[in-house]
DNA sequence: ACGACACTACGATTCGTACT
DNA sequence: AGTACGAATCGTAGTGTCGT
C-alpha cells in the first residue's frame, strides 16, 4: 500500500469498472485498454482461466491492494498478497482465483495492441507474473486506471496513452533498473548462474552431474560468491527476479525435461541426474512444475512447447 | 553495502500404500 | 520393479531488523 490519495479515492468511492468500447478497427493504435477498474471480492466464484477467455489476445496488469488472490501460473502457484502485482496474457495457461472465505481487494488494466502484448511478454520474460513495484509505479498505475474509469469523454488516443503510460512505468521501474546495477554485482550473479547451469549439465556418455548437487544450496553458492547467505539471497532475487533456490529448482526441471524427452531413461534415473535422489519427490515437483507426472510429460511431447519458458 | 541473528513459512525428505 | 501420491516431520530459505 502506498497511501497515495489517487488510491484512498478509488477505495472511497468503491467498487467501478469501466469497459472501454471504441471501434478497433479504425484507430490501429498498439497499445489499447479494453477495461479497467478497482473491486473488492468475497465471493469465492471469482476465478479466471486464461485458456478460457476467448482467442483474441490482451495483457493484464492487477495490482493487490490488500486480502489475497492466488494465481497458478504454467503450473506453480503463487499468493497475491498487498503490494503485489501480477501480469498476465491471455490465452496462456493460468488461472487467478479467490479462495473460499477469502477477500481480494484490487485494482487492473486490461489492454491489447502489437505493442502492449510485446511489452508484457518481455516484462514475463524477464521478471514472471508477479512483481513487487516501486511505489512511484504503483501511483502512476493507480492514477491511469482512475483516469481510465472516470474520464467521460475518453478518446482513443488520450486511452491509448494511459494504456502504454501504465506499460512504460513498469518498464522503467523493471527493466531498466536492470541496467543501472552495479556491474560487479551483476557478474558475480552471473557467475553463480553459471556456475549452476555447470552443475547441472553432463556430458551425453555420463548423466551424473559434474559436481555434487549440494554444491547447489543456498549457502554454498552464497561462499562463492564471497556473501553471507541472507546478503546473497536478496542479492540475487533482485538481480534474477527470482530466489536462488527457486532459480536451481527452475533449472533442475528444464533439465529434467530435456532428459524425458531427449531420452529414454527411466524416472529415476534422471531424478538422480538432476541432483533429486528421490524420484518421489521428484515427481512431485515435476507435477507442480509442468502439472503433469514426468511419465505423463514424456508422453505428450510438451518438452518442444515448454522450451525456454519455465 | 554488507554481515549477523532470529523468526517463521514452507520446502525437502521419509515412509507407507496403491496401482500398473 | 517402477511410478504416483498423501501424510508427517524436520531442516532450510527467505526476510526483517539492527549494527558496523
């Protein structure tokens, strides 16, 4: 929460939304709102699949004011929680919903345009569906989304540019503040992620690792990096945009699919080449990554579809 | 900027069971 | 034998705070 008086006016006036209806075909403008608007729901039917909303592509930006949504994205589960930020792009496969007894009180933008969907894939790409924003951005979204539902006579162009206005503040709190890191700092990450991708690749001939898996906990890689565990840990989340050991674990399951669909060795065996001893759980965190088991995976061929995405 | 410490949520592991 | 899944337990990761 930022205080900010944009947003103690949206939650006074409470719940609105507006649809933002101009005839698309004439404007061909790349960044456009379809709707927008702040809610606060109780009702545990709130649910929203993106494989269910039609074929026509559009981007989402909802950001959490207070209570808690969750939202299952390519298979891993996340909590919106106050202060959070979620992207998504429809179709593609994640659902957010409210739980039973729960409440989620939120504002969002929905746009489409060449631009807008560009845009939100590279800031998925880079940072995953759920951020945490500077409250400068959280402002500049709370006021384009006010402006969206309460201007009354909003043009095409003026809509259009609270849209891509939105877009261009969650790129310059996320993208480029990228670039301003300290460029020692970031090799040293960078390092760390390498030395990570090294671990887990093998030779073809050989599927052990090249070197042992608990090489990969948070600790160790925090004494190669020459940091204490709790600096490093903040220090690569905010480089990578993910937690260290969420990031092996990330790399542990591409390898992992790789090896299914590459491959014919068994469940086991590539539990083991992927630094999991037990296949049990292995499978279990394969199913929460990919929800399917590593044999249902190898069967579906999905590896082709996933590359690159996890 | 970084380390040390403490706290807590949840991830990792083990075990048992069921199914093919 | 290989795989999947649920429950229970324990350890670790993430994070807040404070000090240097």
């Amino acid at each position: 929460m930022t205080g900010n008086s944009v947003l103690c006016d949206m939650q006074a006036r409470g719940p609105a939304m507006k649809v933002i209806s101009l005839p698309r075909g004439r404007h061909q403008l790349h960044t456009m709102p379809t709707n927008a608007g702040y809610d606060r729901v109780q009702d545990c039917t709130y649910c929203w699949d993106g494989r269910r909303r039609g074929s026509t592509p559009f981007a989402i930006v909802q950001h959490t004011l207070a209570g808690e949504g969750n939202l299952r994205f390519e298979g891993r589960h996340y909590r919106l929680r106050a202060g959070d930020t979620m992207l998504v792009l429809v179709p593609h496969d994640h659902c957010y919903w409210l739980e039973t007894g729960g409440s989620w009180e939120f504002f969002w933008i929905a746009m489409y345009g060449k631009e807008a969907l560009r845009l939100q894939r590279a800031l998925l790409d880079e940072r995953g569906p759920v951020l945490r924003l500077s409250d400068k951005s959280i402002e500049c979204l709370a006021e384009n989304v006010d402006a969206l539902i309460r201007s009354p006579e909003l043009t095409a162009g003026r809509a259009s540019a609270l849209a891509y206005e939105t877009l261009m503040a969650l790129h310059d709190d996320l993208l480029v503040q990228d670039v301003a890191l300290d460029a020692t700092r970031t090799g040293v990450i960078a390092s760390i992620q390498n030395h990570i991708h090294a671990c887990l690749r093998c030779e073809p001939d050989t599927l052990a690792p090249q070197v042992e898996d608990d090489e990969l906990d948070v600790a160790s890689l925090a004494q190669l990096a020459g940091l204490s565990r709790s600096h490093f840990s903040r220090l690569f989340t905010r480089t990578v945009g993910m937690s260290p050991a969420q990031y092996v674990l990330n790399e542990r399951m591409k390898r992992a699919a790789h090896l299914l669909e590459a491959t014919d060795l068994s469940v086991k065996a590539i539990a083991l080449s992927v630094g999991i001893h037990d296949p049990n759980y292995f499978s279990k965190l394969f199913r929460h990554a990919f929800s399917l088991s590593p044999s249902e995976f190898r069967l579906s061929g999905l590896y082709v579809n996933s590359r690159g995405r996890l």
